[in-house]
C-alpha cells in the first residue's frame, strides 16, 4: 500500500488524528466534483481526498503564507495535483461554486488558554474564523444540494444546528467521537447540505480507545490511510 508523506513544521500546527477521522467520515458518505479544502494547513486532508477519490478536481485554500510551502511540496512529493489559494476564507470569493467544502476549522473558544505561538493559534482559534463567518462563506461557497463537511467540538452541538438553519444548511449525518465508552462525546463529525429538506441521520459513535489500546475501528483507520509526517 502506497504511504503519503507530509512535511510539517517542527515548532507549529500540525495534523492530529482528528483530520484523519474526518477524512475517512468524508469517504464513507461520498465526495464528488469540485472539492474545497478550507483552512487546509499541510493539505492533509484535500490531499487524500485526491488520492483516494482521483477523480475529484482538489482546491485548497489555506490563510497562513508560510503554509503554502508545505502544501506545494506535500503536492508534489505525493505526485498529485490541486488548485491552491492563500486567503483568509473570510474574504475568499472563487470564480466557481463547489460540489463539496472539507474542513477542519478552528474551533477553540476565546476562554480558552492561547498558545504563544501565532501559527498554532490561527490553526486552532476560532477567533481567526467564527463558526458563523465559516457556515455563511461555506453556503456561499457550494452549489445547490452540494455537501459540506466538517468536525467541531462537541460542546458547540447546540450553536451549530442554529447557525446551520440560519445559513440554509440542513445537517444530513453527524458522529460523535469519544475517547472512549467513559467519556463525553468530545467531537463531532457534521455532513450538511445546501438547500435540502432531509432528515438528519445519527450514526453510531466512533471511540477512539478501548482500554489502553486504539479501538477496533481506530486501528482500521490508522491500517487503512497510511501516512508519514516529516519537519520541514
């Protein structure tokens, strides 16, 4: 099996286990046509989607400059291709409407304690890119009936499904992920739609451990994408 390589910077953001999660969400339930990768940082995620689903046609979209040379290189050491924009999604306007948006956005909250590192605080603060400036652009952003999917704590459950109605998105599946079978449901995992009116499907939970060890299903899908980071 073919294994990706990622060059990542050694003192910033960089990738967890939770962009793979929502990569395979995103597999699962179907990705066609044109796909936006927003806030796409290494390009983990759009990257994949191109290898997995080739015959998608890949945009990634990414704020911080220094970023762009790790997304350049990641595309060209895995042999792969993909339109590429340094922007601030707040401000983002393309020329073409989207058949999917991906993302894994910032989604710490301002109480939260900040990293004195800028390129970790823009990656993971949602000050850098409110949920409802990211669900409007996004709506913006996709043609009729097209998918948006993304992750988000769990804890802003309540808010999103509000912000979801007012910007005309109508959640069609959501997972939640837990540590384990002990502990709250620490993220979700949201596919919504665009001008659609059916019902939101509640698929089973995802547990990351079971006891010490990865679950059954986290070791699937650590078996299933195989990657490789390295420092930049």
């Amino acid at each position: 099996m073919t294994i990706l390589y990622f060059a990542q910077f050694q003192n910033a953001y960089r990738y967890t286990s939770d962009s793979l999660l929502l990569l395979d969400f995103v597999l699962k339930l179907g990705v066609k046509g044109e796909v936006l990768d927003v806030g796409a940082g290494c390009g983990i995620i759009g990257i994949m989607l191109k290898y997995y689903a080739k015959n998608i046609h890949l945009s990634l979209l990414e704020i911080q400059q220094e970023n762009m040379l790790l997304i350049q290189r990641n595309l060209e050491y895995n042999n792969l291709e993909a339109e590429v924009f340094h922007s601030d999604f707040k401000n983002f306007t393309a020329k073409k409407k989207f058949d999917c948006v991906v993302s894994n956005p910032p989604f710490y909250q301002k109480g939260v304690l900040q990293s004195m590192n800028r390129h970790k605080n823009i990656s993971k603060n949602e000050f850098f890119l409110p949920l409802e400036d990211f669900l409007a652009k996004a709506n913006f952003h996709l043609k009729s009936k097209a998918s948006l999917y993304f992750c988000y704590e769990a804890s802003a459950l309540t808010r999103l499904c509000m912000l979801l109605e007012k910007h005309k998105l109508k959640p069609s599946a959501i997972r939640f992920v837990h540590t384990n079978k002990n502990r709250k449901a620490r993220l979700i995992l949201v596919k919504a739609r665009k001008n659609v009116a059916s019902h939101c499907e509640i698929l089973p939970p995802l547990y990351v451990y079971k006891g010490n060890d990865f679950s059954q299903e986290m070791q699937e899908i650590h078996s299933r994408f195989k990657v490789r980071s390295y420092d930049f």
